[in-house]
C-alpha cells in the first residue's frame, strides 16, 4: 500500500498575517505592548486571539514575526520570536513635490512610499496653494502604505521648505532632476546619463513662475526634464517621474521576497 504523503507545513507567518509599525526596537523575547488604535485594529478589525501571528516591523531592525500572548479590548501584548528580513536597503532617491490641495498631495505621500522613495522634501513655491503639511498625518499616511506594501524602511517625510532655500542648501553631489513643463531632456535619457544620489523636483498645480524657472535651470546640479508630451497634475507627475527613476536606475530588478 502507497505510503500517504504528509500534509504540507502551514507557512508561517501566514501570508494573511495583520503586518504593524511599531515605535520600539525589536528583539526576540521581548515582548511589545500595543495600545490605541493599533490594539484596535489587531482586537476589533482583524480578530487576533492569542497564538495568532503578527508582522512587526520597527524602522531600525527590519521585519520580525511575532506571537499574540494577550489580546484585550485596549492592549495587545505581542513577543517577537525571530527576524525574518532586515531593514531594507532603499535607494537613494528623494521626491521634492510642489505641495498640492490635501487629497492630491496624500497620494502623492502614499504612492512614494510604495515606489521605494528614500525621502520626501515638500516644496513651497509662488503657485502653491498650500503652504502647510500636516505632519503627523503624513506621517500615518506612508506608515499605512508601508506596511501594505511590505515595506520595511519607512521614508523621511521632511517638513516644507520655499524653493530658494532647496536650492542653497542643495547637496552637490544629488543629480536635482528638474521636470519643467517647457522640456527638457527626456527623463528616461537623463535617468540612465546620470547614475547616482538623485532627487525629482516637481511643481505645483500652476507651474513655476519664470523667475523660479530661471533660478532652477541656472542651478549647477539641476537637469530639466520632459515626462512627455501630456500636460501632468503635480501628484501625476510625481507618481509617474518616481516610477520611472525606481525602473531605470533603482531597485526594480530586484526579486520580490
């Protein structure tokens, strides 16, 4: 008689395994206390009970998978039990976006941390319409999108700076790609010319002016761009130039884990 073959081991962390941000360092053994809203997500929306599996990541260590010992209405208490990636080594590419109405400049913030952006520096110009970022709703934006995406470094979300002070204290050795809508280069092009520390200078929904044209062009690291023949939103434009850098010159060749 055949010998029956044996069921297959469960994964573990199961793929639907709820994945958090947490504030604390992570260290096996050590047990972490959730309080707030993540105790309610965990207790309420996803139905942890004790045994149950949870990803934590801590923005320090990586990504660990961690054990449910409690698991009350208010507190949660999780022990990590062992790291199964390290923090991330994104590339070095930092977004530098105009800052748009609210809603636009919130998927801007979503769809760079799903793309990889190291860090994002929002930038005030004469035709913004805002001139204020909220920071602890940033912040809960790409915590939110960082952990959808399994993402285990989060990005710097930096607080606005007008774009002559951008400008001063620019890195000389960052490429500051420049989309303007009067053209450029194409940015695949330069993207390939100019391996290296880059950043992506996007305006707002009105464009520069011409004096910050000017100013921007005449900067010695800057390189205009064209993103294409279309006319682009501020939040398209972002999205888009982002994209195309991370598949030019980032990290898309790298496997999916």
């Amino acid at each position: 008689m055949p010998e029956m073959p044996k069921p297959a081991t469960p994964a573990w962390p199961p793929k639907s395994a709820p994945r958090l941000f947490v504030h604390v360092p992570l260290t096996a053994g050590v047990p972490v206390l959730l309080e707030g809203g993540q105790a309610h997500y965990l207790a309420r929306v996803m139905r942890i009970a004790p045994g149950d599996a949870v990803v934590l990541c801590d923005d320090l260590t990586g990504e660990w998978t961690a054990r449910v010992t409690e698991a009350g209405k208010r507190e949660v208490v999780l022990v990590p039990e062992a790291q199964t990636r390290p923090r991330e080594d994104v590339p070095d590419f930092e977004l530098c976006p105009a800052l748009l109405k609210k809603d636009r400049f919130d998927a801007v913030l979503e769809k760079a941390t799903e793309l990889g952006v190291r860090r994002i520096q929002p930038v005030i110009t004469h035709r913004c319409v805002a001139d204020k970022l909220n920071a602890g709703r940033a912040r809960t934006i790409v915590i939110e999108a960082a952990e959808q995406c399994a993402r285990t470094a989060l990005p710097e979300v930096e607080l606005p700076v007008k774009l002559d002070v951008l400008l001063r204290g620019w890195d000389e050795r960052r490429t500051l790609f420049f989309a303007d809508e009067n053209g450029g280069e194409p940015a695949a092009q330069a993207f390939a010319a100019y391996p290296g520390p880059a950043a992506l200078l996007i305006g707002p929904e009105g464009g520069f002016d011409d004096a910050e044209r000017a100013a921007i062009r005449t900067h010695p690291q800057a390189r205009p761009i064209s993103l294409g023949p279309r006319i682009l939103r501020g939040e398209t434009a972002a999205i888009a130039g982002a994209a195309l850098w991370m598949a030019l010159a980032g990290d898309w060749d790298r496997v999916q884990k």
